[in-house]
C-alpha cells in the first residue's frame, strides 16, 4: 500500500483536530464543548447548544439574546424560494427537497459572500440554523398541498417550527409544553456527533472551499441513507412492521441471519460499544413524553420487547450492539404528529448546528487543508489499447 494506509470506512484515521465534541464510546460519554450530555439534556435549550457548538462557550443572558434575535431576524425565506419548491413533485421524499433547497441557497447568498471575513462566515452559519426549520416546514407543508407559513418570529424556535408545521390559518395550534420540550431534547441530543459521515462530508466539501450552503446540502445527503439518519425512518417502519411483540423473536432471528441482508435498525453504532448515552435519554423520556400527551402507540411496546430479546441475545452482545440515538425517536417525533417521512428531516435541523461549527472550526483551522484519500488501486496494470473492431 506504498506509504499509505488502507483503512475501509476509516476507522482508524483522525481527518482533522476538534474541540467541539468528545466521545468515549467504551464508556458511552458524549461532551458537546466538554458539558457532559445528560448535563445540557436536563439544563439547556437547543439554540444555547448551537451557541456552544458554535462559539466553544455557553452564552451570558446578554449574549444569549443577541444570538437568538439574530436567529429570528434570519428565520424567513427569500419569497422566490416558493417557486422553486413548487417544482418538485408533491410525492417528493422531503429529504430530496431539503437537500434541493438548501444547495440552492448557495445561489441565493453566493455574491454576499466573503470566505475570507469571519463574520461574513458565522452570518453563513446563523442563516443556515434559522432558516432550516423553515425550509422543513415548507417541504412537508408542499408534501400535503397546504399553504405555507411564515415563521412566527414572537415565539421560541422549536415552538416556532411546530407552528410551520401545523398551524392552519383559521385554528390557532394549541401546543403542549410537553411537545416543544420533547423536541428541543431531540434537536439537543442530535445536534453534533463529532466526525460521523455527514459532518466528514460537509468537512470534505468544506475543505475546497465551496460555498458553505453547498457544504451543508452535501451533508443532508448522506444523513440521508439508512445506515445514518435515516435510521429513524427506517426504525419506525421496521417496528410497524413487526407489529406485535410475538413477532419480534423472529425479527431479531432474522437480523442474525447475514444472508437476509436484513439488520435490526437503530442498533449499532461504530464508535459506541457498551451504550449510546443519548439513546438512554430517550428511552427514559418516551414513556414520559407519550403518558403527558396522551398517546398510547403500541410500538412502544414493541420497541421494548425488541431491545429486550436482541440484548439477551449472544449474537448482539458479542458484536457490542446496543440501541441508538435514533431507536426510540421516532416513537416521539410520531407522538408529536411527525410524519414518519419527516424524521430525518428532523434529525437534518438538529444536526446544522453541528454541521456549521466544524465547517467554522475547518475555515479557521491553518493545518485544514484539501480532503484527499488515496486508495489501493485493484484495476488492470498498463495495457494497450484496441480498436473497436478488434474487441
Ligand atoms: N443488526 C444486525 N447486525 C448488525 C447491526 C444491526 N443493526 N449492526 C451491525 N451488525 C453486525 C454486522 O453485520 C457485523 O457483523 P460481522 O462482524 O459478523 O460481519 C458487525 O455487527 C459489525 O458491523 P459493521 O457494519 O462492521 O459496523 P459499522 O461500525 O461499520 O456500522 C452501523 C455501524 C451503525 C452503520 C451499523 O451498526 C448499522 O448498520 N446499524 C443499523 C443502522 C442504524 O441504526 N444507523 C444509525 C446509527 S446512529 C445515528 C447516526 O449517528 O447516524
């Protein structure tokens, strides 16, 4: 291999230095900033955690504000945006459109942008973190055919999107606090992930110097695939699937099998491998979160009765396989009247406040340089060339 090495996946490579998020995935601890997870669960909202991801401290009360009045006076969409998403197809997976839509904001603010000016880069990155709900909410409002709704800038940001969501013109949304507090913890425990495949790539894309909306609809593309965020979609459908608990033994038979090609979504995890801390969290606050409104899912049960039988089960204690962060999600952003569609759409709106800090921490960092694997070349050696009517 000359003198690189080969490293499928790499596992075993460290592609830049950060000090936004630690992980001990033997010991199952997540730090955002050096605050413990469980710590800015209990304590913090999400838009102070993308303060922290952001600018490496927790905000003063007077920071704090100025941040969030710069989020809200950023949360609308450019109108001719309207347009352009009225050109996908209503059936259209709204990951497809959200990746559309945000690659196109680089047409949008390209000329204001200066890549050399540090403010002009956090301005990049507070736009992304205000108008990403709003985009959200316009894809799905597009998927079902209603009118869109402008963000309502007198209200919180979690509260605000649920309103983007929901809100019909004639019927003010009455929300449970239980609602906006279930999905502020979501959007908390997503929110960064230190160099999984979406921030690596909107590293790599970070790394040519592109646009940074373009860095961040590369990286919404591959949240997208199933073994990332898309497990939560992929987890619901999975447990609606099994139905009901007696047919779980099956479900996880199955998974063992390798030949079926089938895995237990929501299980896993490549760099924990005793418990995912933030799946914890989860687990506690779904029964919570379900009794307060009101819902009673018999996924839940499900769910339980699966973890139960795969943890006592020697092929997944063997493997280290333990449920993730996106396991018992869904149940919630289901409780929460989230079309299943719509999960990794939620996941992508946590995960930008991750995704804009490493693309700051990149632009400031004087080691950052092209991001360029090499390979270990399997092809012919020379050869010559034939004409077609030798072939
Ligand atoms: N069900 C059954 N077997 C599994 C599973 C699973 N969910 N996950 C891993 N394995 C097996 C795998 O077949 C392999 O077995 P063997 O050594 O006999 O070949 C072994 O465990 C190691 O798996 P791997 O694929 O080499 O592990 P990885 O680190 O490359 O992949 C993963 C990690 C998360 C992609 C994988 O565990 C997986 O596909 N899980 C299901 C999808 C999922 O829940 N993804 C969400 C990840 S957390 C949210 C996020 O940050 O994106």
């Amino acid at each position: 291999t000359g003198c690189f090495t080969y490293d499928p996946g790499f596992g075993a490579t460290a592609s830049c230095k950060s000090a936004i998020t630690y992980i001990d995935g033997g010991a199952g601890v997540l730090l955002y900033r050096g605050y413990p997870i469980e710590q800015l669960a209990a304590h913090s909202s999400f838009l102070e955690v993308a303060y922290l991801l952001m600018h490496g401290e927790l905000p003063s009360p007077g920071e704090f504000t100025r941040f969030e009045n710069r989020i809200t006076h950023h949360t609308m969409m450019h109108e001719a945006f309207k347009s352009f998403l009225g050109g996908f197809r209503h059936d259209a997976h709204p990951m497809a459109m959200l990746v559309g839509m945000l690659g196109s904001m680089a047409s949008f603010y390209h000329n204001t942008l200066d890549l050399d000016d540090p403010e002009q880069r956090r301005l990049a990155a507070v736009r992304l973190i205000a108008k990403v709900p709003t985009i959200a909410a316009a894809c799905y409002r597009h998927s079902i055919g209603w009118p869109l709704r402008y963000p309502r800038n007198n209200i919180e940001y979690v509260e605000r999107f649920l309103h983007m969501m929901f809100e019909v013109p004639s019927e003010p949304l009455v929300l449970k606090p239980v609602a906006a507090r279930a999905l502020d913890l979501l959007f908390i425990l997503h929110a960064d992930h230190e160099q999984n495949a979406s921030t690596s790539t909107v590293r790599l894309v970070g790394s040519t110097g592109a646009n940074p909306y373009a860095c961040v609809a590369a990286g919404v593309a591959a949240l997208w695939g199933p073994a990332h965020g898309g497990a939560n979609e992929a987890v619901l459908k999975m447990l609606a699937e099994i139905g009901d608990a007696k047919n779980v033994q099956s479900a996880v038979d199955k998974a063992k099998d390798r030949e079926s090609g089938f895995r237990l979504m929501g299980f896993g995890h490549r760099v924990y491998k005793n418990f995912d801390p933030r799946a914890k969290i989860i687990r506690e606050m779904t029964h919570q979160v379900l009794a307060e409104l009101g819902v009673n899912d018999p996924l839940l049960e499900v769910a339980l009765r699966l973890e139960e039988a795969a943890l006592k089960d020697e092929y997944f204690v063997q493997r280290k396989l333990y449920p993730n962060v996106d396991f018992y999600s869904g149940i919630i952003y289901k409780a929460l009247g989230i079309p299943t569609e719509m999960f990794t759409v939620m996941f992508a709106i946590a995960r930008t406040a991750g995704w804009v800090a490493h693309w700051l921490e990149q632009q400031e960092d004087p080691e950052a340089r092209i991001g360029r694997p090499r390979q270990v070349y399997t092809g012919y050696a020379a050869r010559d060339y034939a004409a077609i009517d030798k072939r």
